[in-house]
C-alpha cells in the first residue's frame, strides 16, 4: 500500500510500502546480530529503551525471540558492535553523536558541511554504475554513511545516520515510471534496528520511505540534486511508477543486501551506454569503503573483528506514529 504525503519543506514526496522489509527484519533476527558490550563512550551513557511501545500502522510485526549469533566467514552483521567505534574516526570530525529517543545512538551531519535542505543520496553527489548503482560522495565522510548504516529522517533533527556494518553500493530502494517521459526514484532505505547502551535491538515499526524522482536521462548528471523534482510536480510523477524488483528476488529468510538494493539497469530506463557514468577505479574512498567490508581488509585499516552477540527481538522505544508529513527542519543560520 503506497501513502501519498503532501509536501512541507524540502522532501518531495513520501510514501509507505508496509510489506518490503518484513522479510528484513525476520533476516535480521535470523541471521544478523546485535552487540552485547561496545567501548564506545557514549554508548555507557544510553537509556535501555524500555519506556515505551511502538508499532506501524499495520500492526506490530511478530519478531522471534532474541537470537545470538555469530557470522562464519570473512563477513561483518549489519548489526555487529564494531559499527559503532569503527566509523567514529571518519564521522567525529564532521558531525555529533546523539541519543534519539526512538532511534537511539545516532549521527547527525555539521550544519556547517551541509546545508538545511540535506538529502542522503541526493545532495553532494553522483551515481555510478557498474553492475549496480554506487553512489559517488562528494563530502569526505561519505565513504562511510552512504555504504554503511541507515539513514532516517527525524522531524526534530532532519536526517540522521544510524550505525551499521554491512556494506552496500548504495542503501536505497527504487521506482520506475512505465510512462513517457521516464522517471526514476528513490529512497534510503529505512531502518530496522537501533542502539541502545552498545546493543542493537530490532524496531516493531517500519519508518517512511522519502522516494526523490528525477528524469531517466538525468540519472547520471554529475550533480544530480538540481535534476529532482520537488513539489506538485514529484507528486504526479510517483503515482505513475512502482517499485523496482529484481528477477531474482529474495526467497524466504535469506537476505541479500545486494538484492535489496539492486536498481533498475541503464538499459531497463532508456539511458545510451555512453550517458551511463561509471566508478572510478582509482576512487580511494570507494575503496576505503569496499576495504572495510570485510574482517580481512578492515582490521588493518583499524576496523574491529567481528564478534558473536544477540540481536534483541524487539527494541521498545518511546510510542511511534509514522508521519503524514515531513515537515521542513528550521534553516541554519
């Protein structure tokens, strides 16, 4: 079921897919992880999260019971603990830890390195494509937020990232138009777990999905946030487009993050080869990024081994709605 929002601010338009990210969640539980202990300062310093309920507006989802797992191979959780000290030396210097009281321990970006109407995977930016879609960062801690963790918006704060440790090109979902002219968009994908005290619990609710839509041929622009509509205009665009799914989707408990966020191919939206922008081989902070995915790689970076730990069923936060609006954060002055 799609919920079409009214605009308010700088997000063009909002709706809400209730279903997509059950099987994530369930994943989650399964087969991620979250952490027991972490070193991280102020994670100590975390309420537990037990002053509350939250739900979607379809229900509570039924969520097993805490699970403790462990990873074989050379592989991070997305939930593993070391999501939360690993990126601190990057994101310190460029942003502020808070405690959230839905979302936990989250980072938000310097007012003074972004502008009020920051949007992840719009702002500061391009994409790429090589097999998939990456998204190319211009600011120097991208590397870490736009391939790891979860970006969310919170009406008090704006867009905060939430710690994770599993990569990904990008972390978004997408929509395609069957019309002409051709649209494309998409979203971050929302959250299924936060931090509370250096442990991950997994939510009852499913935020929003803020989808941004921009003309096919416009994907690859070197900067792509001046081709995004906004407004009316993305309003009539979205109730044109569905999401985009793969051929091969995700089938039952297993969860590919690559699944998950495999975009619609250049040649799927009309878009010439020669207009399709490609990663540089020598990116060095796609490479740094890539680099940290794995135990093997990211340890002599100063990453963190994985660790065994429990991913909780259920982080209970203070009660949730999803909002019907964005609404637009006070500009910084």
């Amino acid at each position: 079921m799609l919920v079409p929002v009214s605009r308010r601010g700088n997000l063009p338009f909002e709706m809400v897919e209730r279903s997509q990210y059950r099987i994530g969640i369930s994943a989650l539980v399964l087969v991620a992880a979250a952490a027991g202990h972490s070193s991280s300062p102020r994670a100590a310093h975390a309420d537990d999260g037990t002053s509350g309920g939250a739900a979607n507006e379809s229900g509570p989802i039924d969520l097993a019971q805490d699970a403790q797992v462990g990873l074989a191979g050379d592989a991070y959780a997305d939930t593993d603990p070391s999501a939360l000290t690993d990126f601190e030396p990057a994101l310190d210097p460029h942003g502020t830890w808070v405690d959230d009281p839905t979302y936990g321990t989250v980072w938000t970006p310097s007012p003074n390195e972004v502008a009020a109407d920051f949007t992840p995977y719009v702002s500061g930016g391009h994409w790429a494509y090589d097999d998939s879609y990456v998204w190319v960062s211009d600011y120097t801690w991208g590397w870490a937020t736009f391939h790891y963790g979860r970006w969310v918006w919170i009406a008090e704060r704006g867009w905060v990232w939430i710690p994770g440790r599993l990569y990904a090109d990008a972390w978004v979902v997408w929509r395609i138009s069957d019309g002409t002219p051709a649209y494309v968009g998409w979203a971050p994908i929302p959250p299924v777990w936060g931090w509370r005290a250096g442990v991950a619990g997994i939510f009852d609710f499913v935020a929003p999905e803020p989808f941004v839509f921009c003309p096919s041929q416009e994907l690859f622009a070197p900067n792509v946030a001046p081709r995004v509509l906004t407004g009316d205009r993305a309003t009539a665009v979205a109730s044109h487009t569905r999401p985009y799914v793969t051929a091969s989707p995700v089938v039952g408990t297993s969860y590919s993050p690559r699944s998950a966020t495999q975009g619609p191919p250049p040649a799927a939206l009309g878009i010439d080869a020669s207009r399709v922008a490609h990663l540089a081989r020598a990116d060095r902070a796609q490479m740094r990024a890539r680099q940290f995915a794995r135990p093997s790689t990211a340890i002599a970076l100063g990453g963190r081994a994985p660790v065994p730990h429990v991913v909780h069923a259920r982080l209970v936060t203070l009660p949730y709605a999803i909002p019907r609006a964005l609404p637009r954060p006070a500009r910084r002055k």
